[in-house]
C-alpha cells in the first residue's frame, strides 16, 4: 500500500452468545497523533549586481544594514538523486554537506509539501496522513516562507564525524554510503519496502559546490545571507543565487519582519522579486 497511513478509527466489536440471548458490546477508539507544529523560515532573494562588488564580495551597505559579519563561512554541498530525479518527484530531497569550522558531515533527508492558497493545515494534514506528526521528534517541521508561496518540509539531519577540516566533502561514492548508511526508514518505505534504498543505490552527485554564509542580526533577529555560485543553465559558467533568510518559531514574528525585510531590501533595490528553489537548479544543471 503506497505510503501508510495514520488513521482515526472508532469500532464497536459485539458478539452473541448463542442460544443464550446474551450480547456483549466492546468500544475501542485509536486517535492519531496530532498535526507537526511547524517553525518558520522567511527568505527572500537579492539582486547579484546591487548587493555584490565587481570582486563578487558583499557590499559594505549591505553588510552594515544587516549586521554582518564582514568574513563569511564556506560551506560544501551536493545533493543526490537518480538520473531522472525520481526521489525528488516524490518530494524528497537528499543533502551532503560540510562546514568548514565544523568536524562533521551533515547529511540530510528532506520531504517537500507545497501549501496551495495559503492553506498550512492542509499541508500539515496531508503531512499527517503520510506519517509526519507531532509524535515524531527526528523530523523538523519548517515552512519555507518566501516572495510568493510557502512550502512545508520536515528534514531528518544526521551527523558523521570526521577528522577533514574546511568544506571539502568526500568522494561521491563515500559520501553516497554514509547516505545509505543513515537512510531513514520513512524514506526507505516511502513507496514499497526498499524503495528509498534503491533509488538512493542508484543516484548520483549533483553538484558538488562552495557556497558562502554571511551571519549577522537585524531587528533582534539572527539573520543569514548565502551567496551561491550555481552553474548557469547552458553550463559554461555560473551565476550567483544570493538569499537572504531568517528563522522564527513564532508566526506573528515571521509575518511582522517578514513585511520589514521585503520593505528594506525593495527600497534599497536589493530584492529580486521572485520565489527560486536553489536545490531545484542543483538537481537539474548538475
């Protein structure tokens, strides 16, 4: 059966005694598990020409007007998934990354859910049905709150130490078996037993890529700037995806800033008005 599901049952079980005129009624209801309850995560994207220096570094206005830090942090990542994209098609998404001031690996496993019209509860119970719920404590439930839509994930990140220091990542084939390794089981059962185990078998490296992470805080909140050099689409280059992003658990914090942010950065004219899913052009031009 395609993805199991969580369900509310209420059943009466009776039975007669025969001969004897005698029944007896057992009730027993099984409620599910609540709905995940979901933090925030605002992010826009900037115009390369207006934030960045012909040198490709940050601007000194954009630095200040943000609070950040004028060094930023080199991050390594790839992503893996087969030829034809089938985990992402179903939504998934599988991320190997490294910190360079970090001794670890990090390796995350990621489902999407589009919110269509706005409507949270609908993701969230869709998400439900499909074994995403308060119960579940290794998943994190996030909506990704952009120009023009929302998306709901949930990610399960493991971590692998390692004695490498910067943001080199492993060989493809290392860094795909320590992915196979730590597969977790909504994953691998996602469409029948295994299935989340053969298709991770038979993916491949997309990317891998450097990208860098400004930190700083505006308004009381921490914020993040990357800058991402992404292979451009005919593949003779790259092009700069730059976002500019913050974190909440609390929805009115992300609605209120969320409007201050787009205001600042349209009347400096840093915004790019626009939603872009950086995985999304990962996956297709590497």
């Amino acid at each position: 059966m395609r993805r199991w599901k969580q369900l509310t049952l209420s059943f009466v079980v009776g039975f007669a005694a025969l001969g004897s005129g005698f029944t007896g009624l057992h009730e027993t209801e099984v409620s599910a598990a609540a709905n995940a309850v979901s933090s925030y995560e605002v992010k826009f994207l900037a115009k390369p020409e207006t934030v960045l220096e012909s040198s490709g570094s940050l601007r000194s206005e954009v630095i200040q007007a943000f609070g950040l830090a004028s060094v930023p942090q080199a991050i390594g990542v790839a992503y893996y998934d087969t030829d034809n994209l089938e985990l992402n098609a179903e939504g998934w998404d599988v991320r190997f990354r490294k910190k360079e001031d970090k001794d670890n690996y990090e390796l995350t496993y990621k489902k999407r859910y589009p919110i269509v019209n706005g409507d949270i509860n609908a993701a969230l119970s869709l998400a439900n049905q499909e074994g995403f719920d308060a119960s579940d404590d290794n998943y994190e439930a996030e909506i990704d709150w952009g120009y023009g839509k929302q998306t709901l994930s949930f990610s399960n990140t493991k971590k692998v130490s390692t004695n490498t220091t910067g943001p080199a990542l492993p060989s493809e084939q290392d860094a795909l078996a320590l992915l196979l390794d730590k597969l977790p089981g909504k994953l691998n059962k996602w469409s029948s037993p295994n299935w989340g185990q053969q298709k991770l078998s038979q993916s491949r490296i997309h990317g891998p890529l450097t990208f860098h992470r400004y930190e700083g805080s505006w308004n009381g909140q921490k914020m993040s700037l990357e800058v991402w050099p992404i292979r451009n689409a005919d593949g003779t280059g790259t092009e700069n995806l730059i976002e500019i992003s913050f974190k909440t658990s609390d929805v009115s914090v992300a609605s209120q800033l969320r409007s201050e942010l787009m205001d600042t950065l349209e009347s400096n004219d840093w915004l790019l008005p626009m939603d872009g899913l950086k995985t999304q052009l990962i996956l297709e031009r590497y």
